[in-house]
C-alpha cells in the first residue's frame, strides 16, 4: 500500500484542527504553515473533507475550518476515502470486482486480504487519538514487533 501526499496531507489537517484548544474554526492559512501544506493542494483537500462531511467551512472574518462530526468518529479510512477513494483497488477496481483468469484467480482473495487487513487498522484508528498522540493498545501491539519497523 502507498500513502498518497493526499492522504497524508488530509490527515495532518485534521489533526492540526483536533489538536487546537482554541474553540472555533482554523483558516486554511493557518493550518497549511503548521503542517507545511502548499495552499492550492490544501484547499482542494478540505475540499473533498467537505463533500464527505467531515469538515464544515465557514465564511467571514472569524471563518475557517471545523469539524462537522466529532473527530473521535473520523477514522483514518473514512480521511483515505474521502480523498482518494477505495482503500485498495487494482487498477482503478474494487478487489472484489476484478476477474483473473483461472491460474491467476488466487489473486483476488489475496487483495481482499489486504484490504481486511487495512480496515483492521484504519477503522479503528481517529483523529481524536491521533492528535492526543492516545493510539489503541492494538497499534501498540503491532509496532512492537520488531519485524514492522524493517523496510522490507
């Protein structure tokens, strides 16, 4: 799996937004110079926030970005496929709708696999806990195998 500048860039805007102790919403300036985020790319982003409804924008002087649900219900596979859609798909196909012919239909149940797996993790994951840095236990147990953190 590759995270996309997308996907990585959603998601760090999000956090920027959890992690504030001011109530309010955050302007896309601001949130684009604590994260490093190029403008132009940020606002098509927490545009597509938008569309999935996890953001809500607001217009004036005191405008800006917030949350249109509680950031503890955004999970990061909700942030993945609100900006770049299916968290696996192979060639540009959902696993389940892709057909192989008969030596290579093992195929199939091997990417459905991998797209489990990864709802395992992104599912349970949000940007509450992102942003108090508070990860499940199951993350934690993950990581502590020293096997994760080779680049293989």
């Amino acid at each position: 799996m590759r995270v996309s500048t997308r996907s990585d860039y959603a998601l760090r805007a999000l956090i920027e937004i959890a992690s504030r102790d001011e109530p309010g919403p955050l302007s896309a300036d601001a949130i684009g110079k604590a994260q490093d985020i190029p403008h132009g790319f940020l606002q098509a982003i927490l545009a597509d926030l938008r569309k999935a409804d996890i953001l809500v924008s607001q217009r004036g002087p005191s405008g800006g970005w917030r949350f249109a649900r509680s950031p503890a219900d955004v999970s990061i596979a909700d942030v993945i496929r609100a900006v770049d859609g299916p968290l696996v798909s192979v060639y540009g196909l959902r696993p389940e709708a892709v057909d192989y012919k008969e030596s290579a239909a093992s195929l199939k149940p091997v990417w459905i696999a991998a797209r489990r797996a990864l709802r395992e993790v992104f599912e349970q994951v949000n940007i509450t806990q992102l942003a108090e840095g508070n990860l499940p236990s199951s993350i934690g147990a993950l990581i502590a195998d020293e096997d994760a953190w080779q680049p293989h």
